[in-house]
C-alpha cells in the first residue's frame, strides 16, 4: 500500500503541446516510460503517475522555450535536479512535464577574492566542491546526498555543516530565474547585502519550484581550513549526548559539525559500512580553523563531554578517516532501509530551539519505543534539528497509520516548542497540514497570494506546499 497522495485531478496532455516539445527539443524530449518513471519518483514513500514527457535541458534559453510552450498550453512543469527530494516534491501529481537540468552542470565564474562561485543549477554540491579545490575555497552545505545546487535552493537545504555555517538561505547570493511565463529574471548581486526592494532571492530559496525554475545560482564561498579534525564520543544515554551538544554551542564553541546518532542507529551503520563503531548513542564531531584552534575546540569539548559521561573519545585526523566516518554518517539513511530489506521510511526533519532539543527527543524517543515500530534516530543537533525514519512494511495499512501517527505527533511536539514541521526537507505533499499549524491561516494565505500573482495558471510544481492556490485550508 502507497502513500495516498492529496486529491487532485491530472490535467489534460494537449496533443499540439507534446507535438510542439518534440518539435523544439528533438531527441532532448523523451517520452519512452522508463525515463518518464525515472523522473516520476524521489526519496518518499508516495507514488504517482509519471510525468507526460521529459526534457533535457542544455541551458536557460532551453528552460525558457519549455516553460514558454508550457504556459501558452496551461500544462505543469516540474524541474528535476538529482531526484534526492523527501516528501515528494518531484511526483507529477497534476501531470505535465519534468525539466531536467542535470545537463546544466557548468561552473559559470569563480570569483576568489570575492569568495564566491556561479553556477548551474545541475551541478551537484561534489561536483562544485572538486571543480574550486584549486582555489583554496570550499562550499560547505552538505545535506547529505549528493544533491544538485539548484534542488538545494529549491528546498532550502541544510545539513551537517549549517551549525558553523549557515544553511542555504544565508549562503545563496543571487538567482538567475525563469518565470511561470517564461522570462528571464535576476534576482541579487555577489554584493554581501542589498536594501533594494523585496528580497526576490530568499523569495526563491525554499519555493521548492512553485514560483520560478532556478537555472544560475550565485553562492558564498569559504578559504578551506588549515587543520580539520574529527572525533567520535560514545554516551550512556541519549540525553547526556544532548546536554553535551547543549552546553557546547551555549560556550560558543565554533564546532563546525555535530552529529547524533542512538544506539540502534549506530549499529545499523555498522552493518551497512563495515564498521566497529560502539553501539551506543554517539556524537560524531568535526573542528575546523588553525592547528592551535582546532586543538582548543576539540580540547573544550571533550571535556564537557566527560562532564556527562562521554567515553571512547576517538579522532580521525586523516582525510580518509574523516571520509570514510562521514560517509558512514551520510549513508545511515540507506543503512536503515538495509535492516528491514523492503520497508520504506516515513521521514521527519523537525527543528527545535536548541534549549528544549533533549525535551523533544526523549519524549518522541519514548514514543517510538512504545509503538514497536522500528525506526532510526539521527541529527545535526548542533542547531538544534533532527530525524527519525519510522521504518515500514508499504504493504501494511497499519504500520504505516501508526508512523503517521508518530509523526504528527512529534510535529506537534516540536511546534508546541516554537519549532518547526521541517528543518531542511521542505513541505511538499507531505506537511501541507503542518504548515497551516506553524504558520497560521493568514500566512499560508499570504503565501497562496503570491503563488496566484506569480504563477496565475499554477503551472509551477503544482499541488506541492499547498494543494490549490485558489481553495482555503490546505
């Protein structure tokens, strides 16, 4: 059994429009079934038709003609970046088109002394990363899978970096953006801040493709640290790893990644990636800055952490070591999928004020536990956000009602303590309710006000953060 997806009616395919794609792009339109199912489906557990068609994008004069033929024929157009997305911001849920931009990979400019980068929206955050090493330069928003830049702007990623710097909204510059009807906007400057007019660009980072296709993107840029360490500390409870993590940002340690993982976690990782790490609840930790600064954070921290019984204190300064750990870390998603060969996850990504962060888990914690669900635990505590994957049979209507259930009732959890529904993975189909329930009827109107005023033929991503611009609640 399928997630159920929200109701709404697929939208006619004109013939004339599919004729006039395959009269524009050729070979670049593809409507053969496996690669329309291939750009059909992400990461979440709902299932949808797949798009009509898809097209290869070259560049933003390709977007545009697409969006333009698009427009003129009131049919949807989703944009496709790595496929990585969660809750289901890919599926063609009222038809339409899928426009992939993954040929759009080119490093555009590198401006080193202005410390930052343009480039397509396809190139993937690995792929910029080894194109700028010569430079001394990294961009260090790491969310995980290797996801396009153009799909981290859409939803507004984070991930294990962002507790020293930033998520994508403070790291994106400017955006070069085709509008719903097909025209060429800029938005930003690669000046470090602007008061001219409406913030078009934070406008753009987090739309999750709803108003606009991102086909540039301009990007701050950091010098890459002279000395990085990372350490692994095992923990006898969930919440001394916690109040580990609290008191360490609350001394203003500059750590630049902390990880938690819980016991059960930990040795799923251990399985899936040939690992003897302690199955026991873990932070794995990384310190960036000078020899001497890397040393005093590290120093600093492991001491706090002894403070609360942290044990096994380990380092990984080789940049093998550190690879391999964080890839470990990376893949704990899919070793979690490996302990329970065919389940499918039910994802949250709630974010709460850094305070009440051990609060939050332990009792979400307690109620996992007493489903008897299986499910893993992972999260970039250092600001505060984390995962629980409830782990279920797709086939089983009941396991799947009681991941839900656990869902709402962390999310419910989370906004009782001025946090949110999403840290990083976005709304999409999957948290239209919760959205209303952060954000208040009157906001969620504000924002179907500016969807209807950009995209008025809701042709953009349709039936993704809300259902239907033009119909109350969600």
């Amino acid at each position: 059994m399928n997630a159920p997806l929200p109701r709404i009616e697929p939208r006619e395919m004109p013939p004339a429009f599919l004729d006039a794609l395959q009269q524009t792009f050729g070979e670049r339109c593809s409507t053969a079934l496996a690669v329309r199912q291939q750009h059909g489906c992400d990461e979440s557990s709902f299932v949808a038709p797949p798009p009509a068609a898809v097209v290869f994008a070259r560049d933003t004069a390709d977007v545009a003609s697409a969006v333009q033929l698009a427009s003129l024929h009131g049919v949807p157009v989703i944009p496709f970046g790595a496929g990585s997305s969660i809750e289901g911001q890919l599926l063609a849920v009222q038809g339409g088109i899928s426009i992939d931009l993954r040929g759009m990979n080119r490093l555009l400019s590198l401006d080193a002394d202005d410390l930052t980068v343009t480039v397509q929206p396809g190139i993937t955050r690995q792929q910029l990363n080894e194109a700028i090493r010569h430079s001394g330069l990294f961009f260090p928003i790491d969310p995980g899978a290797d996801a396009s830049i153009g799909g981290m702007c859409a939803t507004r990623a984070s991930g294990t970096n962002a507790v020293r710097y930033g998520t994508m909204r403070e790291n994106v510059l400017a955006l070069e953006v085709v509008t719903a009807a097909g025209e060429v906007i800029r938005t930003g400057t690669r000046a470090r801040k602007s008061s001219a007019g409406y913030d078009l660009t934070r406008l753009m980072v987090g739309s999750e493709g709803t108003l606009g296709v991102i086909t540039e993107v301009t990007l701050k840029l950091y010098p890459l640290p002279e000395a990085v360490s990372a350490a692994i500390c095992s923990f006898p409870s969930i919440e001394a790893a916690v109040r580990t993590t609290i008191q360490v940002i609350q001394l203003g340690v500059p750590i630049a990644r902390v990880e938690l993982l819980d016991g059960r976690s930990v040795g799923m990782v251990n399985r899936h990636s040939g690992l003897t790490l302690r199955e026991e609840p873990m932070l794995l930790m990384e310190f960036h800055g000078s020899p001497a600064g890397v040393r005093e954070q590290a120093e600093t921290v492991q001491a706090v952490a002894g403070d609360f019984g942290g044990q096994a204190f380990e380092w990984a300064t080789t940049p093998e070591a550190r690879t391999r750990l964080w890839t470990a870390r990376h893949h704990a998603y899919f070793a979690a999928l490996q302990s329970r060969p065919g389940c499918r996850a039910i994802s949250t990504d709630t974010c709460v004020p850094i305070s009440r962060l051990a609060d939050c888990l332990l009792d979400s914690i307690a109620e996992a536990d007493a489903s008897g669900l299986p499910y893993f635990l992972v999260g970039h505590v250092g600001d505060g956000n984390f995962h629980f994957g409830y782990l279920i049979d797709p086939d089983s209507p009941s396991e799947r009602e009681r991941a839900e259930a656990l869902n709402h009732q962390l999310v419910a959890r989370a906004l009782s303590m001025q946090g949110t529904c999403t840290g990083e993975h976005g709304i999409g189909l999957h948290k239209m309710d919760f959205l209303v329930d952060e954000t208040g009827a009157g906001a969620v109107a504000m924002m179907r006000a500016i969807k209807q005023a950009l995209d008025p033929k809701n042709i953009l991503n349709p039936g993704k953060i809300f259902s239907n611009p033009s119909t109350p609640g969600r």
